[in-house]
C-alpha cells in the first residue's frame, strides 16, 4: 500500500478567507482546522461552528486554547527526594499517573493540546534520562504554560528548566569545564536552525554566559544559580561584547537575530499546521509575512497563529489531506471524530501502541525530535496502525460498546437504511478527501454489507437497528482504518 503527498501548489495568501458560493464554509473546512488545531471533533460540535463565520471560529479556539488554565499541579510537584517515603515505588507510580494524564490533556484540550504536543517536540527532554516525576511535571507544565504565549520567554524559562537542564548538560556546565551542548542545540534546535548565522565561538561564549546553574540543595530540588560557577569574563556573542549572562543571552540573541528566529519558527509551524512542503513562493508570501507578524508583536503566538489560520491558504483545496498523521493524530483524531469509550486503562494502551508506532510520550528519539510525516510510515508501524484500530474496535464490540458503532452510523446518515448512503457518510467522515475513484467506494459497500442478503437492500427491509448492523458497522470501520487515505490529514 502507498501512502503518498504531493509538493505544495497551493498558491492562496494569507488574505483573510471569505466564504463564497464557489468557496463555501462547509464541515469539510470545519474538520479540516479540527484535524490540525486538534485532534478531531464530534459531530455536534462540528455542526456547532457551521454557525460561527471562519474568523469567528478561529477566535475562539485560539483565544479558548490561550486561556486555559494549565493543568492542576499534583501533590508532588515541587517535592525533592527527601519528600519522597518510597522513592523507587512513588516516583514509578507518578511517572505513569503523570503520563496518563498528559494523554488525557492532549486528546481532550484541541489547539492548547496540540501545541504542547508540538512544543515538546521542539524543546525536547528525554524522560528516560532524568526519571524523576516532578521534573517531568515542570517540563509539561512548562510547555502548557507557553504553548501559545510568548516565544522570548518561553526560550528564556525552558532553558534553566530542571528537566533540560540535566538533558543538556546545562547543570554540568561550569565556569572550570564549559558544555557547549545546551548553547549549540539552543541556536541549532530552538531558536535558528541548523547553521543559520551563528559561528562556533558564538556557541563557545554563549555556554561560558550560561554557566551557574550547577547546584541543588539536595538530589531533586531547584537547581539554582550560584556565581561560584559562574564564568564573569567578557564574552562575545553576536558581536556584542561585555560580561554577559544568562538573561543577556536570551536578549541579544532575539534582539541580533530576530528575524532568522522568526522565520525558523513560522517556517516549522507553517509544516506543522499546514504543509510539509515549503517552497520558494511560499518562503516569500506566507513565511515572511507570518515572521514580521511575529516579531512585530514582540513574539507573541497569537497574533501571528491567528493569521496563519485564518487565512486563505489555510483553507485552500490544496492543503487538505498532505500531511501524514502521527500515531497520535490516528490514535485521538478516530477518538473524538467517533465520540467513542475510553478510559485510563484504554489511554494507557493508546500510548503503548503509539511507542510502538514510533511516538513515545516524553521519549522522543533525540534532542532532534520527530521528524514526522513520511518518518511515520514504514512497514511495521502501517500495520501498527491497522492492528490498534482493529484492537480498540474489537474491544468496543466485545464489552457493551457495540452500539456505538451503529449510533455514529445512524448519526452521520439521519438513520438511513441504504447501505451505498451509510458507506460514502462513514468513510467521508474520516477522510480528508473523497476517495480516490468511485470504485473504492463500492468496495468499501461490499465490506459493510456483508452477508446480509441483497434482497434485504433492496426491499428496504433492512436498517441499522438489526442484530447484525454492529458487526457491520466494525468491518466497515476496520476497512476505513487501512485506507491510505485515512493516514492523512
């Protein structure tokens, strides 16, 4: 099977998108932010925006995503290891709890779910290299906290984190034995990109301005700043020179190079929200503006994310269905699209199998992060894909769930009794383009029909309130479940 997505042709602005009669506002549209600002929606509440005007929608899930307080801190949040009674047992326990719990936040919160996501994948930690719970909290809280507020303080607040200062060796890093590591990923990784303006002794200076955060009052409390570790010599950084600081690095480096970090960070959201795709047109007439909208409000994420998704080229024809959904995005995107069960013990087994399927919650492979899209898809992990789904669909059949299955069926087709009508609905709604030709269509009828005789069809005797109507609703949603088509969004 061949999963595939084109280069980017879509060449609309970022003029605000007016409906039209030839561009109508429709639940295709509406899925579509659902699928990118989140992860799926109900029926209902895909219904509930064909009210609201495009600019309107956007609003409010940006400015309800903005507002949203982070997550309730657990008791142990803050705690050291002497805080701890059974440290092995406890922390193992909030480990895990903490793990579910951002699962739950993800799947559940839309764009403010999205982007933590997102963010962790920018600023990546490791767990595996700290495996300390409360650290784990911070950093997450952390990403909630900022998901869309201010970018210069973000960088400014997960830079002395205690999570990536043990990641990146920030807390080894001494005015005796400088670590260039945090310095170098902080211009490579979170801030430039990869080569963008920056020299070596840029790197070098910058990891002798960061040096002091090196001390704890005991194993797991604050590392804290102490100026015994600090190197106070005069350094150079982006040719300014003086006895620079931790704070002075964050604000040279946005006020010299602001405008390569603005690009590199729309340029990464732009593929992250729309298209992976990013060519010479698109560098020019949707990057560029969406970086000058970036630093012209100080760095702040609203403004310029608003712009970016209320635009035409958002919503063009073009953007829909080029971008391979991670394990997560099938995971939770067939969760709320369906509005089906789940519950602690079935998350846990969603982010097992999105291990398996190559995202590991709070494990990214490297400092790098995933590279999604076609990084994705291989062998293993498409049949992956296929067995969760055929997984967690059997589960629902097999536990008192089965009329669920027939609940989204009837609700996507007014309770149709024309298996060709229920068919095209149910696989629409999961898609983000028709299939590729009519016959895929009818295949996908002969799947739902199953054994029921044809006669049954065609005298109308048939429905979905029949004893076998669940079954059919699974095959149908199994077949759904390994169409290439249902890989994209």
């Amino acid at each position: 099977m061949e999963i595939a997505t084109n280069p980017s042709c879509n060449a609309a602005t970022l003029d605000p998108y007016v409906p039209s009669g030839s561009n109508p506002w429709n639940t295709s549209k509406i899925k579509h932010i659902y699928r990118r600002l989140g992860f799926g929606a109900s029926i209902m509440e895909v219904d509930d925006a064909l009210a609201l005007s495009p600019s309107d929608f956007i609003d409010s899930l940006v400015d309800d995503a903005f507002n949203l307080p982070p997550t309730a801190a657990p008791p142990w949040a803050n705690w050291a290891y002497s805080d701890f009674t059974d440290f092995e047992t406890e922390n193992n326990e909030y480990v895990f709890s903490w793990r579910l719990q951002s699962g739950n936040d993800i799947i559940s919160e839309k764009l403010r779910g999205r982007l933590t996501f997102f963010w962790m994948n920018h600023f990546v930690t490791e767990l595996e290299t700290y495996f300390y719970s409360p650290y784990m909290f911070q950093y997450y809280n952390l990403n909630q906290t900022y998901a869309l507020g201010n970018f210069k303080e973000f960088v400014r607040e997960i830079g002395v984190s205690n999570a990536m200062l043990l990641y990146l060796n920030g807390f080894q890093n001494t005015n005796y034995n400088p670590n260039e590591n945090y310095s170098r990923e902080l211009f490579e990784l979170f801030t430039l990109g990869e080569g963008n303006n920056y020299t070596q002794d840029d790197i070098l200076a910058t990891s002798k301005a960061l040096t002091g955060y090196n001390h704890w009052n005991e194993f797991g409390g604050d590392i804290y700043f102490d100026s015994s570790t600090f190197d106070d010599s005069d350094k150079i950084i982006f040719g300014q020179e003086g006895p620079w600081g931790y704070d002075d690095v964050i604000d040279i480096l946005f006020n010299e190079r602001a405008n390569e970090i603005a690009t590199f960070i729309t340029t990464k959201l732009y593929k992250f929200f729309v298209s992976p795709s990013v060519d010479a047109l698109i560098e020019t007439e949707i990057i560029a503006p969406l970086a000058q909208e970036l630093i012209n409000s100080n760095f702040e994420l609203v403004p310029m994310l608003k712009m970016l998704f209320k635009s035409e080229h958002f919503f063009d024809e073009r953007a829909l269905g080029v971008i391979i959904k991670s394990p997560f995005d099938v995971i939770n995107s067939f969760v709320n699209d369906t509005q089906f069960f789940y519950n602690d013990d079935i998350m846990d087994a969603f982010l097992y199998y999105a291990g398996l399927m190559g995202q590991e919650i709070y494990d990214p492979p490297d400092v790098s992060g995933w590279q999604r899209d076609e990084t994705w898809i291989n062998s293993s992990t498409l049949t992956g894909r296929w067995q969760l789904m055929e997984i967690y669909l059997g589960y629902l059949f097999n536990n008192g769930f089965e009329f669920s299955l027939t609940d989204l069926a009837r609700d996507l087709s007014n309770d149709s009794n024309d298996p060709e009508f229920i068919t095209q609905v149910m696989v629409d709604h999961f898609v983000s383009k028709p299939l590729h030709s009519a016959n895929d269509y009818v295949i996908a009828t002969d799947i739902f029909k199953w054994d029921i005789p044809q006669n049954y069809y065609d005298d109308g005797t048939w429905n979905l309130s029949w004893s076998e109507a669940p079954y059919q609703c699974y095959l149908l949603l199994v077949h759904i479940a390994r169409m290439p088509e249902f890989q994209l969004k």
